[in-house]
C-alpha cells in the first residue's frame, strides 16, 4: 500500500534511494530541500521556470521523457481523446495535467482519460492541480525512470482509486496493462490493446501504436 508522508523534514540520500531508487540526480530538485516541499512550490517552478515536477513525499521529482515519449505519448492521447469525444465519454489530458491523488501527492500522468461521473457537474476542473483520480493513467516510461519510481507510481494510482492503468515501453515495444495493482498483462507487437471496462470498444494494434508515421503523400 502507497504510504503518502506530510512535508517538513528533510530528506537524506539514503530515503531518496529509498523512495525512488537510483534515479539519476537532477530529477530531484533540491530547492526547497527534499523532503519540505509544498504545492506552492511545485506551481511556482512550473510558472516561473518552466519544469514540470511531480510532488511526492514532499519532494519535487521532474517529469523525464525524451523526444520519442513524448511522440508517442501525444500519439496515444490523439487516438484517446478521438475514441473518448466521439462518444461523450469525458476528457482526455496529455503530459502537463496534474493531479492532486491525495493531499500532498501530485501526479501528472503522461495521458490520463477521465470519465464525466468522475467531474463535478460534468465540468473541465480550471484549477492547476485538480482534485480527482482518473479512470485511464498511461505512462510512456523512459530511461531515466527506476523500477522503483514506477512500483511505487502504480501503487499510489491503485489506492487512488485509478481502473485502468498502461505502461508504454517502446524500447521491448510492450504496454503492460494494469487492471489491479497484481493483475496485469503484457502486450506485445502481436496483440491488441483494448480499453476494457474504462473504454469499452477502443481498440488499438500494438505494433500500430509503434509504427511510424506516415510518409509525405505523393502528387496526383
């Protein structure tokens, strides 16, 4: 079980290895000091210096995606958000959308699908954390991410109550697709990935997901 701790003591380099494994060091932000940071913190650098940072134990941890993740992560959020808004289902947000799981733990999935029964009065939260789980939370994982971060990442969408989780990995080409923090299947190349119960009837070929873009098309 995800064990969401309050801000205000500083954290040694020991319980960050603890918390997040050998994560490389200028993922974590040291001002303020691990282990003291707030929300006000984590909005004032995505203002004032641009860098998208999760908030976990009181400690800022950037977000890492190279050029490729990020291609595929808006790839996948195009097809969603398609799926999601020709039937009404809800919204779909890409790599910049926090989300408040518990008091103190800000996640920000790199595609997130939430369902209109989820939203207060069916309406597009306007604050810049909003306060809700999603149904959907796809990570498109990069090398910079530890096994450790990520456990721990679906540990605490688990217990938040998140359905329907997906890890996207395009150095195997796999989506692990996580239904339970114990119940989970891998795909491959070979297999379709499928919305389950969260999306009923979205389907979508691994090895499409992959593939690459498209040429320019030729004159007629």
């Amino acid at each position: 079980m995800a064990q969401v701790l309050s801000s205000g003591d500083e954290l040694t380099l020991a319980d960050l290895y603890d918390r997040f494994g050998p994560m490389p060091a200028g993922r974590i932000r040291n001002v303020p000091p691990p282990g003291m940071a707030t929300e006000a913190d984590l909005l004032r650098l995505a203002d004032h210096q641009d860098r998208l940072c999760e908030l976990v134990d009181g400690v800022l941890v950037e977000k890492t995606m190279g050029y490729y993740e990020a291609y595929l992560a808006l790839r996948l959020a195009s097809m969603l958000r398609d799926f999601v808004e020709a039937r009404g289902l809800g919204i779909v947000t890409g790599a910049d959308g926090m989300l408040r799981l518990f008091p103190g733990l800000v996640r920000i999935p790199d595609v997130a699908f939430v369902s209109w029964e989820r939203l207060v009065e069916r309406r597009v939260p306007r604050d810049p954390i909003a306060d809700l789980a999603p149904d959907l939370a796809v990570e498109v994982l990069s090398k910079n991410n530890t096994a450790k971060e990520m456990a721990r990442k679906l540990d605490d969408y688990s217990e938040a109550g998140v359905r329907l989780v997906w890890y996207v990995d395009h150095r195997p080409r796999t989506v692990t697709v996580y239904i339970g923090r114990q119940v989970f299947t891998v795909l491959h190349e070979t297999d379709k990935l499928d919305g389950g119960d969260v999306l009923p009837g979205f389907a979508l070929p691994i090895a499409e997901l992959f593939a690459e873009p498209p040429g320019p098309k030729q004159p007629s």
